[in-house]
C-alpha cells in the first residue's frame, strides 16, 4: 500500500474553510511554540486566535485536564448534575465580575455563548429587534452571524434573523435606533476582527445609558478581549460601565472548547421556562471547566499579570511603529493589529513570517493589518525574538 502523507489526508477528508489553510503539521506544542512534523520550531503569535493565553501544554492545565478525565467526563445534559468543575468555575468567575453579573450558562464556544446571549435577550424582553454594530464579529452560526458587522460575510446566507439593525460603531449619533422594539444592543468593547478597533469611552457610557432608558438589554462579547487579553481581566472594566450579559470563549477553556454568557440570576432564570428552552448537552463539559480552572488559577495569581500584558503588548507596538513599512498599530495590551495598508503586503509579509518560523494570522474584516495576540506568558526575552524576526520580514518587502 503505497504511502499517503498526513497533509493529503488533511486535505482529503479534514472540511476546509479556505482554498489555502496554513497546513502546519504539529507534532508537539509547548508555551510559545509549535514543533512541526519537519523539524522545525514555530514561535506562535497567534495562540489559537487568542486562546492558548497561558500557553501549550501548560504543565497545570494538563494535570487538571488528566485528573478529571480519570475522575469524570460526560455525565448528563448540562444543568442536570451537580458537577464540582462547572461549580467552582462559576463561583471563581463571579467573583471576579460586577454584581449584576452572578449567574453562568455554560455552552462550547463563543458563537454558541452568542446565540444564548441573543435568545436570552429576546425571551427576557419579549422584543423582536436587534441592534449591533459594524465591523463586529460575534461568531458564524446562523444567530451570531445575523449580528456581525459585514454584510459581505453574511451575505452568502442570506436569509439570517430578521429585525437586526446594524449601527456605525463608536457613533453615540446612531444610537437613537436602539428603541423601545429592540430586545438587546450586542457590542465588543474592543473589535477584534475589525482590525482591533477599541470603542471610544463616550460611546459605550451612552449606549449603556440608552439600552438603560429604552428596557433593551447590553451585551459585552468578550469572546476575544476576556481575561487579561487586553491588559485589564475584562475589556470592559476601563470604561465604567457593566453590561446586562457577558460573553466568554477562547482563553475560557485554558485550551478545551468552552463558552459562557453570564447575567444576573433574575435574568438567567427565563431560560427555565418553559423548561429546557435553552438547553446543550456538552456546554460545560467537566474537563473543559476543570481545563479552563486551572488557567484561570494560572492567571490570577500572577499579580503583576496586567502590567507585564502591557509592557510586553507596549513593546511589540514600539518596535514595529519605529519601521517605515508599518502605518499605525492598534490595540491594547497582547491583542495588536499591525497596519501595513494594503492586503497584498500583508500576505507577502506572512509567507515570509512562516519562512522564518513565525505563525502569524490576519482578520476576518481587515486585510491590510496583521494579528499580534502571543500567549499572555510570552517572556520579555521571546517578546525580542519575535520582534527581531518582525522586524527583517518586515525591511524584505
């Protein structure tokens, strides 16, 4: 039998979402980098699209994921069974979260902690409009992509959730179309696949002060920006102002699938009636919760965490600003778009950023700017190799 490779059988059998996916083949992942199948040592800038926050394989995330699979894994349909890792998950996040954010839905992802978010909304309200903003992204299944900010990306499947409006972002103008028909306003504090786009402060104080005096319900998605992404444990916290509902992915599950949309107890209990009218059979799975724990444990004792994310996110920024190749860069803490000003540079950039051993990723609705969102436990010293590697790839165009 004649010998197939893994990447022909990726290519073969693996559903693809683009005509050119990046086919690393990795065979072992640890902190910052990924060791290929060939024998090469890629320092990763992407961590998974900002999930891998406190790096790969770190050695207590997997102690806790090999504990509780030996213990327990599926037991029932979430909400069911007491299981101490969803408990001591929620109470660790509550803790961290203003009071009117005290009740956790546990789902597999952000899209899915989206649409929660969204029928939460709807049923709590009794509304059937929804307002969200442009350049937003709050996932691809059918309820999250009705509110993203592109009509380009959602047209293809067309027909969505009717009654969505969608909103210039950062523009207290357009804020009078949040009405007294609108179940809820959806908004990143910090646009991610926008290009890193941060709300300006006015702007979020006023649409919280309008979803206040219409009854509409604000959603933060926290999906990208959540636990120290940004530099502050939450995007939001900066700016004053608390939201209905939150919403969690990525660096959630410490690197396992894992999701939440969190509300107040009042609000969350709409969802018991009728009974199971929002229900998921592996949201909150044991070994995510006990995964994205330990992660949270990782992070939180860390106290100097914030500033180091900062530091380390100020640092990147200075160096690639200070090459004439470079327009801006935006962002906060380790979540950097790098504006080049044109898609095709950007590309060339990125074929050469993989030639020298650099993962680098790009946005859904900003082509001429890279990422750069690290695992938040990136050293000071790889923060120099990484920009040293940047920066020749950068003097090649």
């Amino acid at each position: 039998m004649p010998h197939v490779s893994l990447r022909s059988l990726f290519l073969e059998h693996v559903a693809q979402t683009s005509s050119a996916p990046m086919g690393l083949e990795v065979v072992r992942a640890e902190g910052i980098y990924l060791y290929l199948a060939d024998g090469r040592r890629v320092l990763d800038l992407v961590s998974g699209v900002s999930v891998s926050s406190v790096g790969h394989g770190h050695p207590r995330v997997v102690a806790a994921v090999q504990q509780q699979a030996a213990q327990y894994m599926h037991l029932m349909v979430y909400g069911e069974y007491v299981q101490s890792p969803q408990v001591l998950l929620a109470q660790r996040l509550c803790a961290m979260l203003p009071p009117g954010l005290q009740s956790v839905y546990f789902v597999n992802s952000g899209s899915e902690a989206s649409e929660g978010a969204l029928k939460l909304a709807k049923r709590y309200t009794r509304r059937p409009e929804l307002a969200c903003f442009a350049g937003a992204y709050h996932g691809s299944t059918q309820g999250a992509l009705s509110v993203a900010g592109s009509d380009d990306f959602r047209r293809t499947f067309l027909p969505l959730l009717p009654g969505v409006r969608t909103l210039p972002f950062n523009s207290e103008a357009a804020l009078a179309h949040i009405t007294e028909r609108t179940a809820c306003a959806i908004v990143e504090p910090t646009q991610a696949e926008a290009g890193v786009v941060a709300a300006r402060r006015e702007f979020l104080q006023q649409l919280r002060a309008r979803c206040t005096e219409v009854g509409a319900l604000l959603i933060f998605d926290e999906v990208q920006t959540g636990l120290w992404r940004t530099g502050s444990a939450f995007a939001f916290e900066p700016y004053g102002v608390a939201p209905d509902v939150l919403t969690l992915g990525k660096a959630f599950g410490g690197g396992m699938p894992l999701g939440a949309f969190v509300a107040s107890r009042e609000l969350m209990g709409c969802l018991a009636s009728p009974a199971l009218g929002h229900i998921t059979t592996f949201g909150g799975h044991p070994v995510s919760c006990a995964a994205g724990l330990a992660a949270l444990e990782v992070l939180e004792e860390e106290k100097e965490l914030p500033a180091q994310v900062r530091r380390k996110g100020a640092r990147f920024a200075a160096a690639l600003r200070a090459h004439p190749a470079v327009r801006t860069v935006r962002g906060e803490g380790l979540l950097l778009a790098v504006e080049l000003g044109s898609a095709a540079r950007v590309q060339r950039f990125m074929r050469r950023a993989a030639q020298r051993g650099l993962a680098i990723d790009w946005f859904l609705f900003c082509d001429t700017a890279f990422r750069i969102a690290p695992p938040l436990t990136i050293t000071e010293a790889q923060v120099g190799e990484a920009c040293a590697t940047l920066l020749e790839c950068l003097t090649e165009d």
